[in-house]
C-alpha cells in the first residue's frame, strides 16, 4: 500500500520591485524539503500552489 505525505510552505510578499522575490527565496528551502523526503523513501508526485492576501501557498505531495 502507498503512502502519502503532504507539506505545505507558506511566504509572504513584501513590497518590492523584484517580482521573482518569492521563487528566489522559496527555492533553498524546497529543495531541502525535496532531499529531506526523498532520503525517507518519498517522490515528488505533485505540486500545488494558491494564493490569499499577500501569502502565497506551495503544496508539495510526496508518495512512497
């Protein structure tokens, strides 16, 4: 039977003439969550985002 994880990542926007600002400082800390779940047996499967006032919501699902 397969097993299923989620994790969600939450970063706000802040005002600024970078648009890519969120990308740029998200990307250390999805990679590490990439490596930390793949070590565990997990694989990406999925990604998600969303987002809500000045949030933005990233959705990682993770199989094994």
């Amino acid at each position: 039977m397969k097993e299923y994880k989620v994790e969600s990542l939450i970063y706000y926007s802040k005002i600024t003439t970078d648009s890519k600002h969120i990308a740029k400082s998200s990307q250390k800390e999805i990679q590490e969550k990439l490596d930390e779940y793949a070590k565990n047996g997990y694989r990406l499967v999925s990604t998600d985002a969303t987002n809500f006032g000045m949030a933005v919501y990233i959705y990682l699902y993770f199989e094994k």
